[in-house]
C-alpha cells in the first residue's frame, strides 16, 4: 500500500487546481504519465536566461532578450490587409518594433502607453534590416520587474502545450510536494552538495541560474541517482529474495547420465569458452541456493550448446527444465534443434507456445505437469496459469533483452527454487548490464567455434541494385543461399522504402518463383514457419524478410546477407542481421545496400564494416546514438530512465549499485529508518511491486 503522505502526487493531474478535462490529456501526453508525480519528472530541457538586461544596439537575432524600452508611438493595424498592429519603441541605441497579431487596441495602449517606459522581454527578430519582438513575452512596469522571471524553464511540449500551460501546473504540483524524509546517505549528500529530494525539484522547475537543465547540475544529478537507487534497490530485492529460497542442488551424475551422452553424440567439441561457462554454471546449480545468470555472447558463439548441457544435468539430477525464447519462430526452431539432440540423449522434449492449441497443447501441458516431459521449450506460454511443472529446477532464457522484469518475477513465481540462466546475443556495455540487471553473475563466450570464416562485410550503394541482383543470382546457382532483409512493411507507409514483398517480387522475376521465400512480421505463424522450413530445406535459395530473422535463426548454408537500407538500421541490430550468416564452414559475404548517408549512419556502417567484435560494436553503438537507444525498440526489456542519462549519469550508477547492496545487507527488509524512507523511494518511482515483496516493518 502506498503512503499516505504520497497521495496527492499520485492523484490524476486534473486534481491540480486549474487543470481541467481539456488540459490533463495533453500535459499527460507531454509527461508520459497522468499522475501529479509524473508532471513532475518532467524536467525542463533547457532554461532561458532573462536575467540580463541587453540594448536593442546589441540583441542579436533570434537571442531572447529582456529590454528596457521607451513607448514612442502606437500605429494601429490597418483596417484592410494583413499587416499587424506595431508600437515603436527605443532606448538609447535604437529603435525597435513591437509586433501583435489580431491585437485589441484599447489593451495595447494601457499596457504600453505612449512616453512610458517599460521592460519587454522576448524573442528577438529581424524584419526589413529592423529589429522587432513579435508578441513579447513579458511586458512589466519598471517597478515590477519581478514580473518577469529571470530563468524560464523550458518544457517538452505536445501539441495544444504552452510553455506557459505547462509551467502553471508544474507550479500547482510544486505546492504538493510533501515534506519526504532524506533516503540517501547523509555524507554521499554531503559531498555531492545535494539538495533535499523537495527542494530538487523546486530548483530545477524554477530555476534560480541560467544551467538549470544540466545534467551536472547537483539537483539534476540528485533526482537521477534517486531514480537509479530505486532501480538498482528494485533489482537488489528481487535478487535477494530469488536467492533466499531455497533452491534445490542439481549436481547431476558421474559419467552415465543424459548430460554425458549429450556431449558424446555433440557433432564438435566446445570451446575453452563454452567450457568455462558450463563450469560456471554447474558449480552454480550444484548449489542449494538459487542460479541467476547470465550468460553473455556473441552471436554464432553457441550459447545453444551451453543450454543444452546446464538442462541435461538438471534431468540427471531429477528436474525438468524449461527453455524460454521470446517469439514462437525461435521456439519453434530451438525445438527442431534440441528436440533431436534431447532425443539421442534419452530425454523427451515437448513444445508450448502460444501457438498450440486443443490437443497438441493439452498433451505438452499434461506431460510437463506429470514429469514425463524432461525438457519443454516454448514461449513465454510456458509460464501461464495452467502450466504446472512437476519438479521444475532449471529455467533458461533465451535473447533475454527482449524480457521485461515483469516477466523475471512471473518467472520467479512460478519454480519456486528454479535456477534461472538468461542468454543474450546483443552483448551490452557494462553500465547498461548494471542498468538492466543489476548485479547478476554473468558467463561470457568470448571465443568463437574454430572454424569460423570472418565475414567479407561491404558498404554498396544502392544504385548498384542490378550488380547485385546479378552476384545473387551467380551465389544461387552456385548452391549458395541469402537472406534479403528489408526494413519494415510497416515503416513503408511513412517513407518510399522498398517492402519485403516488392522486393520478393522483384527477386522472383530474376531468379524464379520457386528460388524465393518471404517472411515477415505480419504473416501468420503456420505462413511463417512454411517459409522458414522452406529454407532451411533449400527449397528456396533466397529469403526476403524483415527483422524478424534477426535473433536466433540458424541455417548454417546461408552465406550471403544483403541488408537493404542499411542506413536505418541500428548498429546493434545490423550486427545481430549478420550473425545470421557465417555459422558454417563456408566464407559469408554481407552487403550493406546504402540509400543516401548521413554522418552517423555512415560512422555505424563503417564501424560494422571494420570490426565483427560485438562488444566493441556494442560500446561504438552506445557512443553514436545514446544509452536510451542502444537496443533500438521498446520491445527490449532494457529500462527506461525518465531522469537519469546513462551516457551522463554512469558514476552514479555506479553509487547507486554498491548503496543498493549495503542497504540490503544491513537492512533487508527496509524497516530501519533509512529503509523506510527507501520504501517511500520506490513507490515514488513506482516499484510497487517490489515493495509488496518485503515484510512490513
Ligand atoms: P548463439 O550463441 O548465437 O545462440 P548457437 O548456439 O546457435 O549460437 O550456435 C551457432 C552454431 O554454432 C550452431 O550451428 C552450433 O551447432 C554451432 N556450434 C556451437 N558450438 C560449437 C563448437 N564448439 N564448435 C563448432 N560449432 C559449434
Ligand atoms: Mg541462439
């Protein structure tokens, strides 16, 4: 239950004291969120400075400026044509026009009659060689220049939005603001030179200087360690009380379980990499308390592998395990890989996913619910209601960037003492791991599989289409085959790009009907999989798709990838789209068909042609666009930080995750007083949820 005293912030904006119906929407809009409290993590983007006082000599275009102006004459609009009501103005330097549209006569001569002097403030402009304020912002006596604010916090706005609306109500939300008893440490604060929580917000939406919107700002910086303490704090407890259940020891057998003949029928012998992460792993699960980890590597760095042998063990050790993929194409094409390898094993594998229905899904759930399933692979369909396991001791996650937390905890609920090993191919820079995960243990594979051929990267322009049209066709009746990835269907209705189905069109008419697939995001599944299995049995030698080939899907004949406006791709992503060839033995080719090339488009693409290092094309990724970006899409479970910049803000997280783990540690379930003011910390950020978890104090 939330505190009392945080009623208020969390109440609908319309409770505010002038916004109504009309209004609350699009201050919503502009806040991302209708609580008072979200209005005011809307920190203003940048601060105008009217504080100095400039002649009309010196205003430069365009510059806002505050002047102390003589009215000399009023020259009313003319009765007919456009022309706007102008009052003429000096000081000692010049002449400057003031300028109104659609004015009221009587309005205008008792604001600025003529002889007076005034202070006028606004945006500087230039018409005909002569200086002019169209519509001042602030026009005040000389004696009430207090009137006029001397820092103007600037707002994101959304349609309909004034700076003015907006500042209104983060004033009515500012008069709210409860008295919050101090969360953070006492000396961090100190030596920060921190701002109270209240007084915080108060500097930075009425700023008292002109860098009121810099993320060094000390106010700045406080409310964004406060949203990172809540974050890292959230993940902390989440992990604690994961590892506080018991968990079961999977220690497998010597030498004649299902682990061993896996590792005997495997068609390769692992890597130095995948080795040390299968310790990592075994020594974790042979533990009695809970497994969190993550597995981190590289695509083509055979993650699947690892997986294989951590679920072998838990089966010899009497568990089932389970084994999650983020869409139903990966689950099913997991399935078709560790379905037979599983089976050769002696282990019985089954599928789920949200695909399965009636009979098929009534079997799979039975069998998972009575033991015989060893293994069961799907969706996140494995983790509804009705599926009950019947000893689940291993979870693994796969592609786990596209899994929020809520899915985390859904999990957690569901295998009481489950281990829990999470994959990801996108391999993340450290600060946003700390974001994401907090502190997880985490395995890397950072070796490939011998064997490997680099893969001949190219920048191509698109005008060159024909070539390359023409070198596909030579690769396919060479027996090669390719991927042909276009950007979205769904973008295609904004912007002029070629879709997957023109393209395959196009293809088809070259290289014959029969020789191309499509697949996209908006065919239906039984569709998809056709397609994908088409492929994989060469039926056809090229596969036009969208990114939905992008995670996971495995045909090891494919050697060509040619990724057509490659310039709207992220860098990540694009790394991800060329991992899908050069899995083989074959050298791969991957072409990056390029429309017109900004300066940062050209930096990712040369960046990717250079290097095949996910990691440091994942840190290259971060510097080029920007932590909030990195993964690219909402879909990626990664946090979003209202506050906190993490290409700003790194050394606080840094703080924040080392405090997060002290306090638990002394506190664990934040009764002490400090841990109370934290609980209040996080239903202000709005971990409700994890608050739920912790025994009231
Ligand atoms: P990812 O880490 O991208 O999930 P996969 O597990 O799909 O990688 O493995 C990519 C390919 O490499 C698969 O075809 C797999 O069979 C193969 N592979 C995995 N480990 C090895 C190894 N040690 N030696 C050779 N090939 C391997
Ligand atoms: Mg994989």
């Amino acid at each position: 239950m939330r505190p009392k005293i945080l009623y208020p912030l969390f109440a609908p904006l319309t409770s505010l004291s002038g916004i109504g119906p009309r209004i609350a929407p699009l201050l919503a809009r502009a806040a991302g969120g209708e609580a008072v409290v979200d209005l005011l993590w809307h920190l203003p983007v940048g601060c105008i400075d009217r504080s100095a006082r400039v002649m009309v000599a010196n205003a430069l275009d365009g510059m806002i400026a505050t002047l102390t102006l003589q009215v000399l004459r009023h020259e009313p609009a003319p009765s007919r044509g456009r022309a706007p009501y102008r009052v003429h103005c000096a000081d000692d330097s010049g002449e400057i026009t003031l300028v109104f549209f659609h004015a009221r006569e009587d309005y205008l001569r008792a604001q600025l009659p003529e002889g007076s002097t005034r202070l006028v403030s606004g945006k500087i402009e230039r018409f005909r060689d002569l200086p002019q304020i169209s519509h001042p912002d602030y026009i005040a006596h000389l004696d009430k220049a207090g009137e006029i604010p001397a820092f103007e916090p600037v707002y994101g706005l959304t349609g309909g939005l004034t700076q003015k609306t907006i500042g209104k109500a983060v004033g009515k939300a500012l008069d709210l603001l409860p008295e919050l008893p101090e969360w953070n440490d006492p000396l961090l604060v100190k030596r920060e030179g921190w701002p109270l929580w209240g007084d915080a917000l108060r500097q930075l939406h009425q700023p008292s200087a002109a860098n009121g919107a810099d993320p060094k700002h000390p106010a700045r910086r406080r409310i964004a360690f406060d949203e990172l303490l809540a974050a890292q704090l959230a993940l902390s407890v989440v992990r604690a009380k994961a590892r506080a259940r018991p968990g079961i020891a999977l220690a497998g057998k010597d030498g004649d379980g299902a682990e061993a003949r896996l590792r005997n029928t495997l068609p390769f012998a692992l890597t130095g990499a995948q080795e040390r992460a299968i310790a990592e792993i075994h020594a974790d699960m042979a533990e009695p308390t809970r497994m969190l980890r993550l597995l981190q590597g590289d695509v083509g760095s055979g993650k699947t592998a690892v997986a294989l042998l951590a679920m072998a063990r838990a089966v010899d050790s009497g568990a089932q395990a389970a084994f999650m993929a983020p869409t139903d194409l990966l689950a099913r094409q997991h399935f078709a890989t560790i379905g037979p390898m599983a089976a050769t094993a002696g282990l019985k594998a089954v599928l789920l996913t949200g695909r399965d229905k009636g009979a098929e899904r009534a079997a799979a759930v039975a069998a998972i619910a009575d033991g015989s399933a060893d293994i069961a692979v799907g969706t996140h369909a494995l983790f509804q209601e009705d599926v009950d396991f019947s000893r689940l001791g291993l979870a693994v996650i796969d592609e786990q960037h596209r899994f929020g937390v809520r899915q985390r905890l859904m999990l957690s609920d569901k295998g009481h003492q489950t281990d829990l090993l999470v994959m990801t191919a996108t391999p993340i820079p450290r600060t946003l791991m700390l974001a994401a995960y907090g502190d997880m243990d985490v395995s890397k594979l950072d070796e490939r599989p011998p064997g490997r051929q680099p893969i001949d990267t190219r920048l191509v322009a698109l005008s060159r289409l024909p070539e390359v049209v023409e070198a596909v066709r030579r690769a396919v009746a060479a027996g090669r085959q390719a991927y042909w990835v276009c950007p979205l269907v769904e973008e295609a209705e904004e912007v002029p790009l070629t879709s997957v189905e023109e393209r395959g069109l196009a293809l088809a008419s070259v290289l014959g009907t029969d020789a191309v697939g499509v697949i996209h995001g908006r065919m239906k599944g039984p569709e998809r999989d056709a397609a994908m299995q088409d492929f994989l049995d060469r039926k056809t030698s090229v596969l036009v798709a969208t990114t939905v080939i992008e995670v996971g899907v495995d045909v090891p004949n494919a050697s060509i990838i040619i990724i057509e406006h490659a310039e709207r791709f992220g860098l990540a992503q694009l790394h991800q789209l060329r991992g899908r060839v050069g899995r083989g033995s074959e050298a791969s080719t991957c072409l990056l068909l390029y429309g017109t090339l900004g300066e940062t488009a050209q930096a990712r693409l040369t960046t990717l042609r250079d290097t095949d290092d996910g990691f440091a094309i994942a840190e290259a990724d971060l510097r080029l666009r920007g932590a909030g970006e990195l993964l690219g899409t909402r879909q990626s479970g990664m946090p979003e930080f209202r506050i906190a910049d993490l290409a700003q803000h790194a050394d606080l997280l840094e703080i924040a995750r080392v405090d997060a783990r002290r306090i638990l540690d002394a506190d664990p379930e934040l009764n002490a007083p400090r841990g109370q003011a934290l609980r209040t910390l996080l239903y202000l950020f709005a971990r409700d949820a994890v608050v739920a978890t912790l025994r009231s104090g």
